[in-house]
C-alpha cells in the first residue's frame, strides 16, 4: 500500500487568464492526485478570472494578494511570508519570472522547505525598460538563485533567460493528447456553423492579444492574402489588451465576413481540427503550449523564427523571419502544400503528454532530502 503525501503546495501565477503557463497549471490539477496534493493559487489582482471557476471545480483555491508592482518588494516579501507562516505550506512553485526571487525568498523566511523558481518565456513584455526596474530585476535574479531549491524551465532558452547557471532542470509544458486529436467531424461542423465553403483555405491563430502575440502581422498577411484569393478565412481565439483595436480594424477594413474573432473559447482545442493552418508570428516565446497542441492535432504550422526551434516536436514547422514582411508570408502561404498528419505519438513520445509533466513534477515536490 502506498504511503500518502499530503502535501500543500502555493502556486504563485499572479493572473489566471488563458495564457501559457495557466494553461499549464489547470492541465496539471486535473490530472494530479488530489488526494496526495492540495493546490492553491496566489494571484495579485482582484478582479474575475477566466480559469478561477475552472479551478474552484477541481478543488484548488484561489488567493488574492498585491504583488511587489502593487505594494513594492518589500511589502509583499512581508505579506507572502507571513501567508506561508499561516498556511504552512510545503512547496511555493513560482511561475512570476523576475518576481519569482521575492516569492521564494519569503517563502525562504516562512520556513516552505520546497521552493521552485520556473521560467516560462525567453524575454520580458516590456520593450522600454526603466534603471529601476533593471535593478530590480538584477536583484530578483539574486533572489531567485539564492533561495530556490530548485530551478525549472519550459525550455532551454528560458532556462537560460531566467538563471544565471546552467543549473535548471526542464520540463516539458504537457498537454492532455487526446484531446487534440484531428476529428474531420467536428472539422465539418464547425464549418457548417461559420457558412464557410467546402474548398476554403482557412488560417488560425490562438493566444493573448498583445504586442508579443504579433497578431497585427496576421492582419497584414490577411490583406496581402485576399487580394489573390477569395476564399481564404481567418480565426482568431483569445483575450487582451488590443481586442478593441483589432475589431475596429476588421470593421473598417471590411473584412467581417471572413475574420471572426471569437474571444475565450471552452471548447478551443476543437478548432485545431476546423484549421488548415496555423499561423504564430510571435516577437518571442518560452516553449508555447498552442504549438503543442496545434503539432499534436497535425496542424500545418508557420512560425516566427523569433521562437525557438526547440518547439519543433515534429520537424514540420516552418519558420519564418518576420522581417521578410507580410507579402513574403502571404505568398508562402498561397503556395504551402504540407498535409495535416497525425502526430500524437510523436508528441507522448517527445514526453509532452501531460502525465509525463505530473510526474516529473511531483518528483520535484516530493524530494525530501532537498529539502532545508
């Protein structure tokens, strides 16, 4: 008989929209033994997020508490330990990047013996960067090598963007495979359902609506596109800052016939199937779990070279520079001529199946003797 674990573990995301790592970490809860794990969610804002009922479900909770942006560093370091003291935790796994060094610090001080320091991305959002704020990033990095227990990545190249060592161990961002498999019923439903026609061409893009996402770019190839082809359509699933700017801009270009923008969506991996091809011209990324699960379903990919290769599971992505411009991608795509084909035993082969991350993961959480 197996002896329990009970272990309280602090997640530390700061929001829980429909990013990457949130993503991650719902994908996590759900297929973790919660018998053996109690799971709790430390956010720093207090309005409504789109995972929280989805996490409330499956029986983590959810805590509020101002980040080091909102009170200063010092203050939440103050704060955090003092909820680590109340709550006695037994790991805090940081997923904040530069403010992971704050988080495992005070977990430091409120005696958490696991404390776990994850970078999910290869660069910051912030294109024009303060003197205050490299300091503090440079201390925060002091922080987070000094007091983590352990050092995880989503890829190499985060790894090395977060930690100053090569000392960080990766795991892969894992996805529940069978949910993204190819189904050409559901491909022909959701067909039926947007009246697009049988022999249309039409173009995906899944994720937050932000600068770093590059979605203004999909909008210029979408121009270049329709100008030598008529039945082409275009999708775009996810939230952000720039959801206003982008439906005025399909109005007044016209294009409401042919672009649909549906916002968060429950049932999104089922449009990995409706899609013939998947476009990401991101600025940058750690290791996007989109294409993973778009390689997972088959999709046809093209990608900014901005993005590192290590996210090519399947040798079939095509990547791209951006400063070729949007009538170069635009031609590229009136001539792609690569089939979708099934790739998920590539994907659990590659060790991205979710159940393989939960492992390794509760490896970490359960190694007692790193603990101190």
């Amino acid at each position: 008989m197996n002896e329990r674990i009970d272990l309280k573990v602090l997640q530390i995301i700061g929001v829980l929209n429909r990013g990457g790592a949130e993503t991650l970490l719902v994908n996590i809860l759900e297929n973790i033994d919660k018998n053996n794990y109690d799971f709790d969610f430390l956010v720093f804002e207090e309005k409504h997020f789109d995972y929280e009922d989805k996490i409330k479900e499956l029986g983590g909770r959810v805590i509020r508490l101002q980040g080091p942006t909102e009170v200063g560093m010092f203050k939440f370091i103050k704060n955090l330990r003092k909820l680590c003291m109340e709550e006695k935790y037994d790991v805090v796994h940081a997923h904040t990047l530069f403010n992971c060094g704050p988080s495992v610090f005070a977990a430091w001080l409120g005696k958490v013996p696991t404390r776990i320091s994850h970078s999910h991305n290869t660069k910051i959002l912030d294109k024009n960067i303060s003197i205050f704020k490299r300091i503090y990033f440079l201390i925060a990095k002091v922080l987070l090598n000094l007091f983590s227990t352990e050092k995880i990545a989503c890829g190499v190249e985060a790894g090395k963007f977060l930690f100053f060592t090569k000392d960080f161990l990766v795991i892969n961002n894992g996805i529940d495979v069978n949910k993204f498999r190819f189904d050409i019923s559901t491909k022909n439903s959701l067909k039926n359902r947007f009246s697009i026609e049988k022999d249309a061409l039409i173009l995906g893009n899944i994720g937050r609506l932000n600068y770093q996402k590059n979605q203004h770019f999909i909008f210029e190839i979408f121009d270049s596109l329709i100008k030598v082809k008529d039945n082409v359509y275009l999708f775009i699933l996810g939230d952000g800052d720039l959801k206003l700017e982008f439906q005025t801009l399909i109005k007044e270009r016209g294009i409401e016939e042919r672009v649909f923008m549906l916002g968060n969506v429950d049932n999104a991996n089922e449009f990995y199937s409706l899609f013939d091809l998947f476009l990401f011209p991101s600025f940058f990324e750690g290791l996007p779990l989109t294409l993973v699960e778009a390689q997972s379903n088959g999709l046809p990919i093209i990608c900014s070279n901005r993005v590192s290769d290590e996210v090519d599971l399947t040798n079939e992505i095509d990547f791209l520079p951006l400063e070729n411009g949007a009538d170069y991608w635009a031609d590229y795509i009136s001539n792609y001529s690569k089939k979708r084909y099934d790739k998920t035993e590539v994907i659990i082969d590659k060790g991205y199946d979710i159940k393989t991350t939960v492992n390794n993961i509760t490896e970490i959480y359960t190694r007692r003797e790193k603990r101190c």
